[in-house]
C-alpha cells in the first residue's frame, strides 16, 4: 500500500464522519419539520371537510 492511498483513505473517512455529523445534528429539525406538515394536512383537510359539509347541506333536495 502506497503512502497516497492511506491519506486518501483518511481524507475519505474525515469527509464522511463531517457529512455524517451534520446529517445527524439536523435529524431533529427535520423531525419538527415534518410533524408541523402532517398537522398543517390535518388542519387542511378537517377545513376541507367542514366547507364540503357547508355546500352539500346548501344544496337543494
């Protein structure tokens, strides 16, 4: 093994840990994240729901 194959490997190894890291330093944001989009969806389709019950009562017989 050549001299330049163990400092890339390393280099390689730095790179991954520091992408690794910042992935998981982020994990909790996206956990908030996405909690905050399911409920906007659920606000989203109970208003749905109550103006599709609105226009169906409003409906004639």
């Amino acid at each position: 093994m050549s001299m330049n194959n163990a400092l890339f490997r390393t280099s390689q190894r730095r790179r991954a840990r520091a992408v690794y890291d910042s992935v998981a330093s982020r994990r909790p944001v996206v956990g908030i994240l996405c909690a905050e989009m399911v409920a906007l969806a659920v606000f989203a389709l109970a208003a749905a729901a109550v103006l599709g019950l609105r226009a169906w009562f409003a409906l004639p017989n």
